[in-house]
C-alpha cells in the first residue's frame, strides 16, 4: 500500500484523476501541464511532510521545484508517465471524439431535406407503377440508381472526407496497442506514482542533501513536533489484481464497424435501390422503367454532384452545392487532421461541429405530368434546386426507406462512442 504519505496526501491524486477526466471529457486542458503540476505538488507536501524540523517558506519551496529537474527526486517515472500517458489519452481522446463528428455529420446530413422534384422522382419511382395497373412490378435496378445518384449527389461528395476520416480512426485504433495501451496506462498510473514516491522515501537524504546545497540550508522549526519517519513511511506492495473487460475487444468491434462503413456515402444509392427499392440486374426486362414494363435504356450517371449535369431523371444543378453538407465536409477535414496529431501524439483541441441546419421536404400525389413524362431538361420549365436527403418523416424512399440506413449506421457510431466512454471510466 502507499503508507500514510498518501494518506495524509489524497486531495492529490483525486485532482489528478479529476483532470484526466477533463481532459477525456473535452474541455480545453493541457494534459503535460496538468501532469507536471501534479508532480510540482507532490514534491511540495511530501518534501515538507519528510522534514518537518525546518521551515520551509514558500521562496524555498519555489527553489526545490525550479531545480527539481537536476535532482530527480522522483527518478524518471514522470517523464516516463508523462510520455506514455500523453500519447494514450490523445489517442483515446481523440478516437471517440471522432466517432462523435461521424455522429454529428451523419445526424445532420439526415435532416437535409430533397426537392420538390426529387421527391416527385422518387414518387414515379415507387408508385407510379401501381397508377399503371402494375403493381407487382418492381423499379428497374438502373432507373433507380439514377434517381438516387441525382437525389445523393450532393451526399456523395462526403465519400473521399468520410474516408479519410476513418482511415485516420483506424490508425488512431492500432495506437491502443502496446506503450500506448489505454488498459496498462490507466491500470498502472497510481503504481508508477507509489513508485515515484517510494523512490523519494528511499533516497532523502540524498536528495536532502543536494537541495540543501543548491537552496541553502533552511532554518529550524522548533515548534515542529518530533514525528519518527517510521511512521511515515510506507512500503509499497505491489498487488496483481485481475483486470476486468478488456479494451481490446471493444476497439476491435469498432474497427470492424468502421471499416464497414467507409464506403457508405458512395455506396447509398445502391445499396438502397438493391436492398430496399428495385428489382435488381435479373429483371432488367421485365421491370418499371418510368414509363412502362420494360429495359432502362439511358446510362448510369456516376457519383458525386458533378456528375448530375446530365441526369435523365433529376435536375441538379451542379453550380450550386448544398451549404449543410459543405459544412459537414469541412468538419470532416478538421477532424482528419486532429486525429492525424494525435496518431503523432500531438496534442489537439477541440470544437463543437456547427449548429444544425435542416429543412422540410414535400409531399406530392401521382400526378400525369409525373408519371407520364421523362424528366426535362429545359431550365425554363423547372428551375434547377439542390437534391439533398429528406427528414425523417416522410414517404417512400425519401421518408422510410432512405432513412432505414443512416439512423441505423448513427447509432451504431453513437454506441461505439459509448462503450468507450463507458469502459475508459467505469
């Protein structure tokens, strides 16, 4: 145990462990100086608990500390748990910071809402079928991917951010292993302290003596009680406890989870229009294609906004990007680069993400001119809007379907962040 040294010294170290949890927690803390300040404070009391025959005025205090460097009372534990502590809770720090960014821009983006007539394609392409008396037929693979690349485009353009954003969180993840390892840090921060404290024990009159010849000898304090140092001292035993959950496992489910979705934005108009909406490639001709049973003839456009201009089935224009998912982009980039510090173990602050900036989508009926026409192209007509995602609440695959997806990968990202938290200080 540590021995009446700690005891007599607690508010200590639960001011340390209260600053870790700052620090976690995000506020704006500098972990190494918190660190050090803890050391400067512990030198001070155990300093005049282990010479209590002199007084010792706060101008002698101050010449102990500035040379502390030279003495080493403590050996070189703090600079060795500064170091290893430092680089573990940037890591984890900024690991479930984030996870919670990819929260804020997957909640975000989910409010965006579409246009007017990205929710009449959306409607032509699930419902029109059924005006025609084909109820049983299924929207053709391609003729849905069209409309959702239109609809997405602006989403698509999160694709190469969000990947670089998790390949920066993947790379943050393998920092948990070994020096680093937030399970043998935090598991073994208050033995390096015991450590520390023995070491000044064992070697006072030592350190004593060079204080003593570097600060001057300080004057005698007769009224101090004679205290036998027995008493304060404290032979430390080192107990092996068994470590509960392990963090390992929790940090690999999130790798696992996080590489299954960095191609999510990319990947969304297919996977919706495979899993949820159309009839897929064996159907090809005998499926809805806009207007009637049979093979989708126009091209698929690709992804991204840019390449919108020339949609057969959504007006998009391209000159005219969606503000909230600009913004969420950026935020993407901000965090590459902290979680790229931090993989070098450079300390990084950080901001909330932006307030949020959602909408309403609208509703519309089966109308002719809808389902009878394939979309035109002329800007006299139809003036050309941004084709965001809808809110959550609306009908067919711009309210329930479309929706299915990106609140499920939010909680998931959510519960990563979670268990983290939980686990790092349960």
């Amino acid at each position: 145990m540590y021995g009446d040294l700690y005891l007599q010294n607690v508010h200590l170290f639960k001011d340390l462990y209260s600053e870790l949890r700052h620090y976690y927690r995000g506020p704006n803390i500098n972990l190494e100086e918190a660190l050090n300040e803890f050391w400067t404070h512990l030198l001070e009391r155990l300093f005049k608990l282990m010479n209590p025959q002199y007084q010792l005025p706060d101008e002698y205090m101050d010449c102990i500390v500035k040379h502390s460097e030279q003495h080493k009372p403590f050996g070189e534990i703090p600079r060795d748990l500064k170091l290893k502590a430092t680089r573990a809770f940037i890591a984890v720090r900024s690991f479930v910071q984030g996870l919670g960014v990819g929260n804020d821009v997957v909640r975000k983006v989910s409010q965006v809402p579409l246009s007017q007539y990205c929710n009449r394609a959306i409607m032509k392409l699930i419902y029109c079928a059924h005006c025609r008396g084909m109820s049983n037929i299924k929207p053709c693979n391609s003729y849905c991917r069209n409309i959702l690349k239109g609809c997405l485009g602006n989403h698509a353009d999160l694709d190469t951010e969000w990947k670089n954003m998790i390949d920066s969180l993947l790379l943050v993840a393998d920092r948990f292993d070994g020096p680093s390892n937030v399970d043998v840090v935090i598991g073994t921060i208050h033995v390096r302290i015991a450590e520390a404290i023995s070491n000044m024990q064992e070697n006072k009159e030592s350190i004593t003596a060079k204080i003593f010849q570097g600060c001057g000898n300080p004057k005698l304090n007769t009224k101090a009680a004679n205290v036998e140092d027995k008493k304060r001292r404290g032979k430390y035993v080192t107990e092996d406890k068994p470590s509960g959950l392990s963090s390992e496992k929790f940090v690999s489910d999130a790798k696992g989870k996080l590489r299954e979705v960095r191609d999510f934005w990319a990947l969304l108009p297919t996977t919706l229009c495979n899993e949820k909406i159309s009839s897929g490639s064996v159907n090809e001709d005998r499926c809805w294609n806009g207007m009637t049973k049979g093979r989708y003839l126009p091209d698929v456009m690709g992804d991204g906004l840019a390449n919108q201009i020339n949609n057969p089935e959504v007006e998009v224009d391209i000159t005219k990007p969606d503000m909230t998912i600009r913004q969420q982009i950026m935020q993407l980039k901000i965090m590459t680069n902290r979680l790229r510090n931090a993989y070098n173990g450079n300390d990084v602050d950080f901001q909330d993400t932006s307030d949020d900036n959602s909408g309403s989508g609208s509703g519309d009926t089966c109308l002719d001119e809808v389902c009878g026409k394939r979309l035109s192209k002329n800007s006299s007509t139809r003036p050309p809007e941004i084709h965001p995602m809808p809110k959550q609440s609306g009908q067919g695959v711009g309210g329930n379907n479309s929706n299915v997806l990106l609140p499920s990968y939010f909680l998931l990202l959510l519960s990563c962040a979670a268990i983290a938290a939980q686990y790092l200080w349960r």
